[in-house]
C-alpha cells in the first residue's frame, strides 16, 4: 500500500512534465519550427520577467487568502516615478531606482495599513488603491510617455550577461541545488519522500540547468530581465520555505482561526505580506521602465490578473494553504509560451483576451474540484 501511494504520488509531477512537452512540440510544429529557436525561448523568457516578479508576491498574498487588484497600477506609477527621476529631473540613475523602489514599499506599506492592521476587505482595499496610484500618475504626467531613458538604465532589461559568466552562474546554481538537495534527503531521511523523490528532484536539476545552458549560451547570454526575475523567485522561495514568516502564511490560509488560536499575529504577518509586495513593485516597475524605454500609461496594465492566471495554473490555490514556487514559474511559463506562439501565428490580440480568460476560468475550476475532492477525503476518514 505504501509503494501504491509513493508512486500515486508521482503521477502529478510525471503528467505535468509529459503535458508541458506535449505543448512545446505542439506550438513547435504550429510555428513551422520558430518556437523552439534558442533567439525566441531567450525572447519568451524576457517577455514573461516583469510578469514572474509580480507573481511571486501575488504568490505569497494567494496563500494567505488575501488578494491585491492594485498590482498593476503600483508597478505602472514606480515606472512613472523613476522615469520622471531620471528623464526630467536629471537625477542620479542609481538615487532615482532607490527611491522609485522605496515608493513601491509604501504604496505595498499603504495596503497593508488598510487590509492587514485596519481589516478593510483586500478586495475593496487594493482597488481603491489601484484607482489611486492610477490617477495620481495621470495626472502627474498627463497619461503621457515619459522617455528616453539612458542606455545605461534600459541595460538593467535589455542587457545580456556575457556566455562564459552564464554558464559559471548557472554551474553554481545547479552545483547548490544539488547539494542542497542531497543534504535535505540526507537530514530528513525517510520524512524526505524515498530515494525516488530525490532521484526525480535531481533529474529536474539537471534537465533544467541543461535547457537554461542550451538556450542562453545559443545566444547572447542571460537577458538581465530574466536574472532579476529569477532572482525574486529565489528570495520568494527561500521566504516561502525557509522563514518563521513563510511558514506563518501557510498556517494562516490553511486556517485563520486556528492561527489566530496558536498566537500568531495575523494582522502584522498579513501586513508584512503586503510590505513585500511593495518591494514587488518596485522592482517590477524599474524592470518594465528599462524594457519599454520609460513609462507609458499601458505600463503593468492588468499584469496582476495574469499573475493571478499564472499562480493558478501553478497549482496555487485560490482558497489558500496551497502554493508552490516552482509551480508559479512553470505558471508565468505555459502562460509566455501561449502568448508567444499566439503572436507567431499573427492571432488577434482580442482572441487571445478569451483564450487567456478561458485558460483562468479553467484552472479556478480545477482549484475548485481539487479543493472539493480534498474535504469530501477527510469527511470519509473522520
């Protein structure tokens, strides 16, 4: 019986990699073999960045039942602030992303005020927020593009890190990762999952490092955009899984009476949350300035609903308790690698609106049944 639910277990992850490469070799053969190019995976990955920075702190509100609709105004008004800082008033490139980011933690600060210590619904909370930093950066720039910014700042976007320093960064990335792996597996022993869970973890390391080194070393190097945005997925990870506060979220969502009950501090975790998410913005809207050459008043425009389509598709689950990292980056990746074949094949932006929202409904629906699936189990044990 224990073997059954060790491999029951890998049916999951197994059926996922098997659908993902289903997918690739679908949208390979529809786009007469342009998809799968090293030039238009490093132009998917850069196109999904700003998109995987603003889904890890989405991420980390999901969990804890919260929600946050200002997502793409607070990114859209860090671009207009730190192009206004650098464009007009002539500031120093480095001052001006520092305060651009600062803004972004009291705009994150702002809400947390709100939903987490005055207990204003997230829902109303963050879009009277989003109504706000909207029309403070109209009326600021009268809705109009602020650019050019200089070369030096679109460089934090469209700038390459040379191959040979790639390859050295990604070498030690998969070097930790499978040391760490086998530490956890050693430490743990049996709680871990089985030599088959370490073995499948491994495999993931490698074939993973492996991608990463044919795509980028086929090309230029790794897209600045997408070292930043990789960056936040390991700050996230590493805040989800490893903190006194991570652990807090996971406890709140899965049940906010019985964490109120244990001692924890529901309303400064949940403002802690939304700090983070602050720093989000400021970092998502300093990245999306560099890639579109300033601040326009499209910038961020609904990105965070995609974020939330993205942490869905992930298995993040809408109810709270349930999230994974992992399963946001493979999210935001199914949902750049739609888009991009949509936009190879020339398909209308408008269709691509309903099969966006098609793709949404569908996952909230398999968070629904999963969910239900879950609480019809335990009433049958107890």
């Amino acid at each position: 019986m224990s073997k059954f639910l060790e491999y029951r277990k890998l049916i999951k992850p197994i059926g996922m990699f098997i659908g993902i490469i289903a997918m690739l070799l679908l949208f390979n053969s529809w786009t007469n073999n342009v998809f799968s190019s090293v030039r238009n995976l490093t132009l998917l990955m850069k196109q999904g960045s700003v998109l995987m920075i603003v889904a890890c702190g989405l991420m980390i509100l999901l969990i804890e039942r919260n929600f946050d609709l200002s997502g793409g105004a607070a990114v859209y008004f860090v671009s207009v602030c730190v192009s206004m800082f650098v464009v007009n008033f002539k500031w120093n490139l480095y001052l001006s992303i520092f305060l651009a980011m600062l803004i972004g933690l009291l705009m994150g600060a702002f809400n947390g005020i709100f939903v987490g210590l005055i207990g204003v619904p997230a829902f109303i909370g963050t879009l009277a927020s989003q109504l706000m930093f909207k029309g403070i950066g109209y009326t600021w720039t009268d809705a109009a593009t602020i650019g050019p910014i200089p070369e030096n700042f679109a460089w934090l976007s469209e700038g390459y890190i040379p191959p040979a320093i790639s390859a050295l960064i990604i070498g030690a990335v998969m070097l930790i990762g499978i040391l760490y792996t086998l530490y956890s597996y050693n430490k743990m022993k049996l709680w871990y999952g089985g030599v088959r869970k370490l073995a499948a973890n491994l495999a993931a390391i490698i074939v993973l490092g492996g991608v990463m080194l044919w795509v980028f070393l086929g090309y230029y190097g790794i897209p600045m955009c997408v070292f930043f945005a990789m960056l936040m997925v390991g700050v996230t990870a590493f805040i989800s899984n490893k903190t006194v506060f991570g652990r807090h979220i996971y406890i709140i969502g899965g049940n906010p009476e019985a964490a109120a009950v244990s001692g924890i501090k529901l309303k400064k975790r949940v403002f802690q949350s939304y700090l983070y998410m602050g720093c989000i913005y400021g970092v998502a809207g300093v990245i999306i300035s560099a890639r579109l050459g300033g601040s326009t008043a499209t910038s961020g425009n609904l990105i965070e609903l995609d974020a939330v389509a993205a942490a869905c598709i992930g298995g993040t689950s809408m109810s709270g308790g349930v999230g994974r990292i992992s399963g946001v980056v493979m999210g935001v990746f199914i949902l750049a690698c739609i888009d991009n074949v949509m936009s190879l094949m020339n398909v209308s932006s408008y269709l691509q609106m309903f099969v966006k929202g098609f793709i949404l409904l569908l996952a909230v629906c398999m968070d629904v049944y999963a969910n239900q699936s879950r609480f019809k189990l335990k009433k049958k044990k107890s």
